[in-house]
C-alpha cells in the first residue's frame, strides 16, 4: 500500500506539477498505449536551513565531525556509527538514546533533483515486500513514512518503522534514514531533524556519475569502540533504501560535546 497525504491543496498542485508526459499524449491515452511518463527533473528547492554545501559554510569543522564526505554535527552522549560498502566508508549513523539516523551523501546532477525518483524508487522496494509506505510533506519536506517486513531474533515475522528524508544540493542528493523512537513519533525526532539539516556535504570537484556514493573516511582522532560482530541492513528494494545494496557496520566513534 503507498498512502500519499499532503498539507494542502496548493502543495498538493505543486507536487503535482513534477510530471509531465511526453510526446504530447494525456494521461489515459498514454496509459492506454503504454506510452511511458518522463519525470521533469526541477532544479534543487532552496535550503535557507539546510543541509549545507561546503561552499556555503566558513568554518565546517566547528562543532563538527569531520569524515570527508560530510560533517556530521556533534551532540552530547551521541554514539557516530559508520557503514561500509566493500572497502569503502559510505555512510554514518548518529545514535541518540532510542533513535537514530543515517547518514548519506550521493553524487546529483549539476542542476537537477532526484529525491523525487528515489522516493519513488524507496516506494516501490518497500511495497514489493509487503511493507506499507505514506508520502508526507513534513518539516524538511516530502518524506517516505515506511513499515518494513524485517524477521524478529526469535525468527518471526516483525515490522520495522523508519522515515526516509532527503535533500536535494548542488551536485548532491543527501538521504537520511531516521529509525527507533524518532521515526515511531516523528514529534520526537527534533533533533535528529537538526543533526540533518546542519550536515555539511563535500562532493567534491572530481567527476562522479549521479547516483554514486560520497565516499566518506574516519576522524584523525577517532576513538574507536569496537562492534561484536557485523550487522547487515535487510532492506536491498533499492540502493538508497536503508544504504548501498549491503551495508555493513563499521567502527563506533563515541563524541561527546
């Protein structure tokens, strides 16, 4: 089931206005000839709060944890977890109490947005696993709303709740993934919301096909806490639903600030 819910009946015309068919056929005639849709991509919306591009902050480091592709803000009694794909550092997860949320950054096309294809991309995964999506437009605009089959310790079958966010930049898309307590009561999640939209993303000036990962590395002064064991994320519908096909936890970096 994919539930779509929207402020207003002016955000509702604005979402709308995304999709356009071509070749000069309506909706029904294209969907009784099998006439395929072509989503516009629009420019990246504004970001007056945030997430920020490194051009557009004097002092990234400040307050913040440095791992390269991104600057991750610092909270106090936070735990920084980091997520490999292969050899390489791909994501990073922010553990507050109960709730978390990932981290990561994507190469995007120098003037046009893709959160909105993820979401359909995110959408269509869930749902083909029998787990149940609502399309929200929340405080850092359109986000995903997920129920995900996911199998409980005792071997039975459970379901997951998590928030899919997403920001689109100047050659960047950042996705978050908000799980526990943040993504159950979206109300309580204020500061993992924060953590978001003050992330600093460093894409780069090297060429990157859209859609690859911002590779991301470990602090100079990391102190590590070793995992016992590795833990794999279960959901693979699509490459940005949850990280990179596998991901696989990294070293824990404790910051307290």
């Amino acid at each position: 089931m994919f539930g779509r819910r929207k402020k207003d009946s002016a955000a509702e015309d604005a979402a709308g206005a995304d999709e356009q068919v071509v070749d000069g056929v309506d909706g029904d005639d294209s969907a009784d000839a099998g006439v395929a849709r072509s989503r516009v991509r629009l420019e990246p919306e504004p970001r007056p709060d945030g997430p920020w591009d490194i051009s557009e902050v004097r002092e990234p480091g400040e307050g913040r944890v440095d791992l390269g592709g991104l600057f991750v803000p610092g909270v106090e009694g936070m735990e920084l977890r980091v997520e490999v794909a292969g050899d390489a550092i791909v994501a990073a997860t922010v553990v507050l109490q109960d709730s978390a949320i990932q981290l990561q950054g994507f190469a995007a096309p120098k003037k046009e947005g893709i959160w909105g294809e993820v979401r359909e991309e995110i959408a269509s995964g869930i749902t083909q696993q029998g787990g149940v999506i609502d399309e929200v437009e929340g405080a850092l605009g359109w986000e995903l709303r997920a129920q995900v089959p996911v199998q409980l310790p005792d071997g039975t079958g459970g379901v997951q709740v998590v928030r899919f966010i997403g920001v689109d930049g100047p050659r960047w898309f950042l996705r978050g993934v908000i799980s526990g307590q943040g993504a159950v009561q979206p109300g309580a999640a204020g500061l993992l919301e924060q953590i978001f939209r003050d992330t600093v993303v460093v894409r780069g000036e090297g060429p990157m096909a859209p859609r690859d990962p911002i590779v991301l590395k470990l602090p100079d002064d990391a102190q590590m806490v070793a995992e016992g064991g590795v833990q794999q994320e279960q959901q693979e519908g699509s490459r940005f639903s949850g990280g990179m096909g596998q991901l696989q936890r990294g070293p824990e970096i404790t910051e307290v600030r």
